[in-house]
C-alpha cells in the first residue's frame, strides 16, 4: 500500500463488476467506493471517471500488479 493509500500491490488484478455484469472481461483499474451505489467495487478506468469515483483512504486504490520473483 502506498503511503498516501492511492495505491495496492495485488497479486491478481480482477475483472471490472460493472462490466462484467455487462458481459465483458475488463481488467479493474482500482477498488474503489462507488458514489452512485454506496457501496465498494472494483472498476476500470472508463467506469472510474464515469462514476466519479476518488483514491485515498477511505475512498479508493488503485490496483498494482504486484511483481512476481
């Protein structure tokens, strides 16, 4: 996790729930509070913005891939 909590080291990178529900196999950009729903999800980058969703603590993180050794 970041210091300022934008961040977190996944070892996988899950699919986006919007699109998924939708059909669609699109890798989550972040996990994040969904202002529109109130509750928490992991989103891509199109629905992040298109939701209006934040990072920070309390509010979201991106998803890094953590390296593999």
């Amino acid at each position: 996790m970041s210091k300022d909590h934008t961040e977190v080291a996944v070892t996988t990178i899950p699919n986006c729930n919007i699109c998924t529900m939708a059909g669609d196999t699109t890798p989550a950009y972040a996990d994040v509070m969904i202002p529109k729903y109130g509750s928490w999800g992991d989103l891509c980058e199109k629905h992040f913005f298109e939701y209006g969703c934040g990072l920070g603590l309390g509010i979201g993180q991106k998803l890094i891939l953590k390296p593999t050794n």
